[in-house]
C-alpha cells in the first residue's frame, strides 16, 4: 500500500474528484504506481500529436521499457465537468531526480503514426492511387503490429474526390511516415489525428484506438459539440473556458503559381491553365500582379503509362497540372493569414470548427468570418496538487534540468491554457507539398530486365523495358501477387531506355535483354520517374567476349559492339581492334562466318596478339554471296593513296579504253581498205567510253563522279585472272568485244568451237593466217554456196604423203592468164592460144572410161532464221521506255529500252518462225500500235 502512490494523495486530500487530470495506462500495474502531474503538448493537422507528460510515483526503480510501447489515455476536466479525453503511445520515458519520497518521471506520448518513422524500407508499389498505397502500408502495419492494430483506425469517409492511378511509385531508403506524407501532400489531401471518443463519462473507460481521418475538402471538417467560444479575460471566478487574447497576422506569400512538366506522349511541356493567381488579395497597396510574387515550378516529367492501357492506370495530362496549380495557391493563400488565439477552452480540439462570439472587431463581420477552423494547438494542464507538494515536484523538476514552459496568461493562478492557430473556415486547408524537399533523395541504382516467362527481349513501342530492383523483398509485395518481386513483367512499370541516339524513326537501338543488369537514374531527382542509364556486367556476367574468345584484360586493345542471337547462340558484332601494328574492324555475322574485315588482319585473338591474316579488306561468307550496285559497279586494283580520289574515278581505265579504242578502229579502218569487213562495235565501244566520262552540268559539278549507265567495270594496271574449276559463261544481248594491245591466245585441252548466225570474218594485217591441225583433217565446207581462196602470189596444196583430189559435181576448170583447162562430163577440154606442150616418158591413149564420183554429203537446211522489230507508235514521247521480250513459251528472253525513234532493238529468233510477246512498262490507257520491221 505504501507504494501506492494514490494511497498518499488521498492522504494528503486530493481525492479522484478533486483531480483535474487523470492518466491510465494499458500496463495495469503502472496505474498503481504513476501519477499525472502535467502535461505539455501540441496538436496540428497534419502532425499528429506530441504530448511530455511529468509523473511522479512513490517508487524509483520502475523500469522503463515497462513504459515503452504502453497506450495511455489523458482525460482532461473541462469547464463542464466533462472528461475530454486525448491518447496515444509512450515512445520515450525518462527517469528524473528523487528525493527519497517522491521520484519524477518523464514521458514522451505520440500518436500510433510516430511508429511509422521507426520503420524503412524500399519497395515498389504498381498501378495503384495515392490513397490506394497509403491503405496498403496502413493495413501491413495493422497486420503485423497488434500494438498498431489496437491503436489506430483508418476513416476515408472525408474523401470526396477521386483520384490518379499512378503506373509507378516507389519507396527508396525511406521512413513509411515519409512516404505516407508525401503521397498525401501531393494529392492535397489533410490528415488528422482524431480521437474514437472525444468525451468520456468516467475515466476507467477503456482506451480507444485514436483516428487517422484524411480528409480533402473543407466541408468535412466538424463543428465543436459547444459550436460557440466567447471572447473574454480568464480570471479564477470565470466559470467556463473562454479565449482571452485573439490576434490576426498576414504574411508576405506568393501571388501567383506555374507549374510545368514535360508530357512525353505529345512531345510538349505542358502548362495547363498556365500562370494562376491567386483570389484573395494579399496587399492594400499593390494588386496581386503588380506584385510580381510568382511561384514557377517544373516538375519532373508526366507518367506514361501502358501504351495500350492494359495496366489501368490513369493517363497523364492537364488535368493533374492544374491540380497541382490550385493546392499550391490553396496553400500559399492559407499561410498568407491565420489567426492566434489564448484559450482557456480545454475541449478545442484540432480539426474542428467554431464561431467566436462577442468578439467587439468580428461582431460586425459576417458570420462566416467569425467562423475558425483549429489549424493546430499547443497546451498544457497541470493537477492541483497541494502547494508544498507542488513545490516539492518544482524542485526535483530543477534538479532534473528538465524545462517547463508555460503559456501565460492574465491569470497567475491557471493551471491550464493553449495556444490555438485557426483558420478562416472558409479558406481552403492543404497541406504543405515541395516537391524538390518532400521525397527521399534519388541515387543511380541498379536492377534487373525481367519480362514474361520464355521470352528474352520483352519491350513495349516505345523500347522501353520492365525491371525488378534489386531492393524489392517478397514479403513487401504479397498485396499484389508478388507484383515488384516475382522476377517478371509485373515488378514494374514500363521504363524508358537512354540511347545515345533517338531521331523520329531514326537511331541507335540496343534493347537491354531479361536478365541483364541495368543502371537506374531518376529524372529531376524524382524517385517515380525511374529511366535506365546504360548497363554493367558483373560477377559470372562477364564484359563482351569477341569472337568467342578471351577475356580481359588480355583482350583489354579490343573494343566494339556483339549481339547475341535471339534466343540461340549466335551473334553479331562490330569489332575494333587498336592492337598495334594489327589494327583493323570487322562487321561480323556468326551465320555462315559472314565477314567484312578491313586493315590489318588477324586470327581471333584470345590473348594481347594473333596471328596475322593480311592487309587491306575481306569480304568472305560460308554461304552464297551478291554484290549489286544499281548506278554501276567498280572494281579496280589501280591505286588511290589514302583515298585521294572519288571513288568513282577510272581516268586509267578509261584511258586504257581509250587507247585500245583507237587502236581498234586503226585496225578496223585497215580491214575495211583491204576490202574484208570492219567491226561493227566501234560505235558502242565509244559510247560506253562516253558513259565513264564525268558529267560536267552545273547541277553535277559539285557531286563526286558517276557513271552515265548503269555500268560494271573491272579494272587492274597489271593483270586479271579468271578461273574456274569448271565452266565459264560469258553473254552478252548485246556485242562482246575482246581488244589487245598485244596478243589474244586461246589454247584448251579439247575443242575450240565458234557458231555464228551470220559470218565469220577473220582479217590478220601483218604475218599472215595459219591454220594446222596436228591430228585429223582441215575441213573447210561452205554449205549453201562457194568458197573463193585468193592470194596475191603463189598458191601451194600439197599432200607430202598421199594425193590431192579436186572434186566437181560440174566441172573443173584452170585457168591462166589466156589459157582454160576445163574438165566435165563433156570431158577434158583444153583452150590455148598458144604452145600445148606434153612431156612424158610414154604417152598411152585408150577409149574413153565413165568415173564415179561420191560428193559430201551437205545439210541442205534454211539457215535464214527470222528477224524482227517493232516501232511503237504513240501520242505521247516514251523514248527510252523499257520493255521486257517473251517467247512462244513464255519464256525470258531479254529486256532494253526503246531507241530515240521509240524503236526496239532487231531480235533474231530461231530457223523457225515463233510468236513473240513484248510487254512494257507504259500506260494501259494508251492506243499503242505494233508495227514490225
């Protein structure tokens, strides 16, 4: 009994019903030992509430963990005689000095909330509003905490709006009290701790968990049970609460807000309404815009959501903007002026309204001016214990150094007061919302591509991916399946990828692959605006191997880009390599070992250096190769240092065609005087010499060479070879023209076989023409008419070995000068003017004797063939129109282009006339004609 520290009070006369504060704490045996002397605490919206409460207790060596996490219940006697009740959570206690009797303690009594900044944490939170996350941290808390859980409910019923579903939030390294705040903040959205029972009717009641109201609009706000407080001086024969002193102040704020943000989706940065003013007037002397006072704000970028809606969550656009604008005026026209009121009104409670009456300035105002609404409260209340006893627990409170302020006021003798900031009901509450203070500061950090399962590039139009950080704990996510921590395309919103080139259509694109590592920063700082940087490898990740080969540092002189094949093994790659004295690049495709290397080659290197392959390029494939160039194609060995030259340039070729031009015609000009036939590609051999000539046009002068034609060229100042294993083909629509300066040799080990539809015209200037044959006959036959062989001198036929035979189906005839031998069937008839001398050893004539003769047999066959061409007759000019030629078959035969004279080209058929079929590239609704020539 004697530790019972009521017992001694009741002793000393302060009985239950004299007390003007009463305590009572959930661990029962503290509310046998532990006495409220007084209590000092403030009271805001949005701040919850603090409250130091001095205790005393007969004993000194109660522990105090037995007071950490205890609910405790002040219930305050009004003027009424009522109990007004306010709780909360011992989360600091304090032992002070004892003087052997008495031993004071200090306690520190929060609001459930204040639990939320002994906890942080990093988790990722998707497709879900503001409100949305905050009930979701609020329900964990309720779940996981039973101290939490019997302290705090959570009322929505002040929320009249709706609100954003936001694809992405984040909590970085940060408090749940910071998170919370800041997602309220930035919604406009209130809280206030309120408590389940205002008024208890005897304070043995059981405690009650307090409130945590959120509220969004003025109107939700509730009245005071007493509705009115009067205005009057407190003195000690007063016998209800009054305010006693009431004073305005007005504070210089911004007159005008401007928020800007970038809006990706339509390439803008949008303004909203644009510059807002605010419509209150904040000075006599000056209007709002002279004043000049502008707030502008440029937020970080606007979410983008799903391109194609599937995560629900709300677009972005004007709308928030314009939000944002009114809850920062809101805000600023809230601080421009608040009221401060000393009262002794110990039911004021934050975040609810009053009228102030018989006020002698607000008297003549409207009603709606004398009505306030209780921003925050400071206060303090006192038990009234006996003088001496009062002044035992001053002095241990001295020999503690604990520090007790008091608010004054014109009654020495109160035991009570507060300090009330109230608001015009009528002026909008938000609260405070910086966004360049209110988030936890943002790092480069690093995650992890995730995507659907089976899949290994997972992207949406935009080539942004999905990422699971590395921060993300299952048990964080379990309120949405795991979302944030399931290694897939549900830990994220879609995030955008930094590339160092990003044109309309046009750029650099190396999509980051599920699974890799990737480098995460966050634009202006936000901790909701997540964008990959670049990307790292890591551990058993290791850097880019080329080739497959080595590591680093060994191939640390390599560098480049390598891909790697969809699903497979394959890749692609880009490699340079600055080894010295083997510097060279690669575009390489390990497909077929596709290859371009340039410089100075060398085997895949799996250490510092390799084995050389050569200099200059490879162009290589294991499978089919093309090379197409639709302007024309060079190939050439002719050198050009450094690249001194356009790249077109054949002035050596083309003077070496040039020359073998003139040496052609030379020749030709000489056939043609010694009466055989010319060549007749003289003229097209010109004309393609003209087409490798520059064009010299005023709109081509700045351009680098080009050819005329489409034409292809192959080119060496020393020799080219060609060869094959097996067959060679050469073709031609057109003539094919072989011209040396010096020899032209054909040798094979089997025949050398020439057909020619029309002739055969061989013509040797100088030594003369020479045909052997080193086994077999020499055959000459002229099968549809003669053969003439002339010689300016002698004519020699001999056979060294056998006879010569002249064999006639005619007759035979010699002749000579004025001489004829003439031999047929008539006979063999001689005509001379001359002597006919015969010399023999004998001469024998006998009758005549008829000789057989067998001819050769002759193919006796039309080789005439048929010759066609058209001339295409139109209104219009089509000169150069490509046509395309068909045979009976339907078979390709060749195409070209109309001549000058809209003429085609003659086209030789076969021995046999065939029906052929010209199609061109004209226009269906003109009258064409075909004539042929």
């Amino acid at each position: 009994m004697l530790n019972n520290i009521y017992f001694l009070l009741e002793k000393l006369g302060l009985t239950t019903q004299k007390r003007a504060l009463h305590a009572q704490f959930s661990n029962h045996t503290l509310n046998d030992h532990v006495f409220l002397q007084c209590i000092h605490g403030t009271h805001a919206i949005n701040d919850g509430v603090n409250l130091q409460l001095i205790c005393l207790s007969t004993q000194n060596n109660i522990a105090l963990k037995s007071f950490i996490g205890c609910r405790v219940a002040i219930d305050v006697v009004n003027d009424r005689s009522e109990l007004n009740r306010i709780s909360g959570i011992v989360t600091k206690a304090e032992v002070g000095a004892s003087d052997g009797a008495l031993t004071i303690y200090r306690l520190t009594v929060e609001d459930p909330t204040a639990l939320w900044k002994q906890r942080r944490n990093s988790r990722v939170f998707m497709n879900m509003s503001a409100l949305q996350v905050v009930e979701v941290i609020f329900n964990e808390w309720r779940d996981r905490s039973p101290l939490f859980a019997s302290s705090l409910t959570l009322e929505k019923s002040g929320l009249t709006k709706d609100y954003d579903v936001r694809p992405f939030i984040m909590q970085n390294n940060e408090r749940d009290i910071d998170i919370i705040q800041r997602l309220l903040a930035s919604e406009g959205v209130t809280s206030l701790i309120d408590e389940a029972q205002l008024k208890v009717s005897h304070f043995n009641e059981p405690i009650q968990p307090q409130k945590l109201r959120l509220i969004d609009d003025n109107t939700q706000y509730e009245s005071l049970e007493r509705r009115t407080i009067r205005f009057h001086r407190s003195s000690a024969v007063e016998t209800s609460d009054s305010i006693i002193n009431f004073t305005g102040q007005r504070s210089l704020q911004p007159t005008s807000v401007h928020i800007h943000r970038w809006q990706a989706d339509i390439l803008e940065t949008e303004e909203g309404a644009g510059n807002v003013q605010s419509k209150y007037q904040h000075s006599d002397q000056y209007d709002n815009a002279s004043l000049g006072l502008e707030q502008v704000w440029h937020f970080s970028p606007a979410w983008i959501p799903d391109l194609n809606g599937e995560d629900g969550a709300t677009p972005s656009g004007n709308s928030q903007i314009e939000r944002f604008n009114q809850n920062l005026s809101n805000y600023y026209d809230a601080q421009a002026k608040q009221f401060i009121a000393t009262s002794t009104v110990r039911d004021a409670q934050v975040g609810y309204h009053f009228e102030l009456d018989q006020h002698p300035t607000l008297e003549l105002k409207d009603v709606a001016d004398r009505q306030f609404l209780i921003i925050s409260k400071t206060f303090y209340h006192q038990n009234n214990l006996p003088k001496d006893l009062s002044n035992q627990v001053d002095t241990l409170l001295k020999q503690s150094h604990w520090q007790i302020s008091n608010i004054t006021t014109n009654n020495s003798e109160e035991r009570q007061a507060n300090q009330l900031i109230l608001q015009r009901r009528n002026i909008t509450v938000v609260p405070e919302y910086n966004p360049l203070t209110q988030r936890p500061v943002a790092h480069p950090m690093r995650a992890r591509v995730v995507g659907p399962s089976g899949d290994e590039i997972h992207v949406d139009e935009w080539g942004r991916i999905k990422v699971r950080f590395l921060f993300t704990r299952n048990e964080d996510h379990s309120h949405d399946g795991g979302a944030g921590a399931n290694d897939n395309d549900t830990d994220s919103a879609w995030v955008d990828v930094l590339t160092p080139w990003a044109g309309e259509g046009y750029g650099a694109r190396f999509l980051p692959r599920i699974g890799e590592l990737v480098v995460v920063d966050f634009f202006a700082g936000d901790i909701d605006r997540p964008f990959v940087v670049g990307r790292i490898h890591e551990g058993y990740r290791y850097p880019t191997k080329f080739d497959d080969k080595g590591k680093l540092p060994d191939t640390k002189k390599l560098a480049g880009i390598k891909s790697k094949e969809y699903q497979g093994s394959g890749y692609n790659q880009l490699r340079f390599d600055d080894t010295t004295n083997q510097i060279s690049s690669q575009l390489h495709s390990s497909h077929g070992a596709t290859q371009l290397n340039l410089g100075n080659l060398s085997h895949p290197k799996e250490t510092e250096t390799s084995e050389g392959r050569g200099e200059g390029f490879e162009l290589r494939t294991d499978q089919w190769g093309a090379v197409r160039a639709g302007q024309g194609l060079l190939l050439s060995t002719h050198a050009q240092d450094s690249a001194s030259g356009n790249h077109l340039d054949v002035s050596e070729t083309q003077s070496q065609l040039e020359s073998s031009l003139n040496n052609t015609k030379a020749l030709s000009e000489v056939a043609k005087h010694q009466q055989t036939d010319p060549l007749d590609n003289l003229e097209h051999l010109k004309s393609f010499v003209a087409a490798l000539e520059k064009d010299d046009t005023a709109q081509t002068k700045s351009q680098a060479d080009a050819f005329k034609q489409a034409l292809m060229i192959l080119a060496s100042p020393n020799s080219i070879a060609l060869s094959s294993n097996q067959d060679i083909h050469l073709s031609a629509d057109g003539q094919i023209s072989h011209s040396a300066s010096d020899s032209i040799n054909l040798s094979t080990q089997k025949s050398v076989v020439a057909h020619a539809q029309n002739k055969i015209s061989l013509f040797a200037a100088q030594e003369g023409a020479r045909l052997y044959a080193g086994k077999g006959k020499v055959e000459i036959q002229a099968q549809n008419d003669g053969a003439d062989l002339i010689a300016r001198k002698g004519v020699q036929i001999i056979s060294t070995e056998d006879r010569i035979e002249f064999i006639a189906n005619k007759k035979i005839v010699i002749l000579s000068d004025t001489s004829m031998l003439e031999v047929s069937g008539k006979g063999v008839l001689t005509t001379t003017p001359g002597l006919f001398e015969s010399k023999a050893g004998q001469h024998k004539f006998e009758s005549g004797q008829k000789i057989v003769t067998t001819l050769p047999n002759i193919p006796n066959s039309n080789l005439e063939g048929f010759n066609q061409g058209f001339n295409l007759i139109s209104d219009e000019q089509i000169k150069n129109l490509p046509f395309k030629l068909f045979n009976s078959k339907h078979s390709y035969q060749f195409n070209a282009n109309l001549d000058e004279e809209q003429q085609t080209q003659f086209v030789q058929t076969g021995t046999e006339a065939e029906k052929l079929e010209l199609k061109y590239s004209g226009d269906d609704d003109i009258n064409h004609q075909w004539k042929e020539e």
